[in-house]
C-alpha cells in the first residue's frame, strides 16, 4: 500500500467488534492516531517508536494513562483536548523529550485553557469553539475544530443539510479550499455537548481562520442564528 505525503491517519474506535488489524506500511511511514470518546487501553500495546502524534479528545486520561504515553518516545505532537488530565500526571510528559507540539485543552467552563476563538456575544454562553491546525504537506493541511454546545442547548445550521447541524467555510480571498468535513450526522439535525470536527484543507498560508454558521436553541426558544470565527496559526506536523 502507499501512504499519500508519507504519513498514515489511523481513527482508533473502541466501540468497534474486537479483533486484530494488520496494515502493512512502507518503510519511514509517519502514523498520526486520534482517539475520540474511548480509552486509551490500545496505547499499551504500541511500540515506544511506532507514533508521531496522538490526539485524545473526550477520552479519559489517568495517571497510569499518562505512564503509558510517556512511553511513546517517538511522538513529536501530543493534543489532548477534554481529558481531565490533572496537572501532577502533565509532569510525567517531561519524559517525551522528542515532543515539538504540545496542546492541552479544556472546554470547561469553570477553569482550564480558554478557548481560543472570537464569540458572538449573544451565543457566548451557548457556543465555544478551539481550532487547532497542522501543515501535512506544502499545501495541505488537517484542522481540528472543537465545538462545545452549552447545557440546556442544541445546534443546527438552519441553512445546511438535513442531517448536518452546522456548516463551514473560510474566506475566498484567504487562497484556503476546504476539501473534505467530517462532522457528526444526526438523524434530527441537532448537535449536543461536545464534538471534534476533522477538515482537509489546502492552502500555503500561515494563519487559518474558519467560520462557524449555526444556531443555539433550548427547547423552547433559539438564539439568532450566529457565525463563529475560529482563528489559529497552522503549525508544521513533525
């Protein structure tokens, strides 16, 4: 098999049946993984070596977590976004002396990291959002866009398809090209809690700003529909 820029994405999903995969790589093949809404108990079984990055979102992170992935001495990018990692187990990471990106984000509203995006003021309670982006190759990039939808309210883009509750987009003048969204699909168009959305884009700049179209409603009342502006730097993958 061939890895497009040299570099394989594997989505780990622990909901999946049990069983074993086997994907033969060609030799130098950089493996990028994400985790999202599992655990980590896969990360026992990789070799120190066999990663680059890894990104845990809404996964549970433990101490005896955090031993295992100061263990994967390859990795040069570690993101862990919502997963209640305690600042005694953030120590443990010193041990990855390898790392050139660390991000550890929180979507709680009572503490952590706040978010780094520009909110309507009348979505403020209702929306937040964190953007993180990476250069893949020359001109292709991968973004991860957090999206926390407040107690009490769901989300949907009045505007977007049936079953996609928010739509995307970036400015034409910025020379950015979206080219593939994966966000959740709902069968009634409403988004709760919190997601990460995954966008391939393609674009040479330096800075990436995304906008975020979508309405807040309670079951009994909507806020107006609002456009989120998520900005962020894109930073080289190692």
């Amino acid at each position: 098999m061939t890895v497009p820029g040299g570099r394989l994405d594997i989505e780990w999903d622990s909901g999946s049946a049990a069983g074993d995969a086997v994907v033969d790589l060609p030799a130098g093949a950089r493996l990028s993984l994400m985790i999202a809404r599992g655990n980590t108990d896969v990360l026992a079984a990789v070799a120190p070596d066999a990663l680059d990055s890894l990104l845990l979102f809404d996964t549970p992170v433990s101490a005896p977590d955090v031993a295992t992935i100061a263990q994967l001495t390859g990795l040069s990018a570690l993101m862990l976004f919502d997963t209640g990692i305690g600042a005694d187990a953030i120590a443990q990471l010193s041990q990855l002396t390898g790392l050139q990106q660390l991000s550890i984000e929180s979507m709680n509203p009572d503490g952590g990291t706040p978010p780094d995006a520009a909110v309507g003021a009348e979505a403020s309670e209702a929306i937040t959002t964190v953007l993180q982006a990476e250069r893949r190759a020359r001109d292709r990039v991968s973004a991860y866009l957090t999206v926390r939808i407040g107690d009490g309210y769901h989300l949907y883009a009045p505007d977007a398809a049936a079953e996609q509750p928010l739509t995307i987009s970036t400015d034409t003048e910025s020379g950015w090209e979206i080219t593939k969204v994966v966000a959740p699909a709902t069968s009634d168009g409403h988004l709760t809690g919190t997601t990460l959305l995954a966008i391939e884009l393609t674009g040479t700049a330096n800075a990436l700003t995304l906008h975020l179209r979508a309405q807040a409603c309670r079951p009994d009342s909507c806020l107006p529909p609002t456009t989120l502006h998520a900005h962020t730097e894109v930073h080289a993958a190692h």
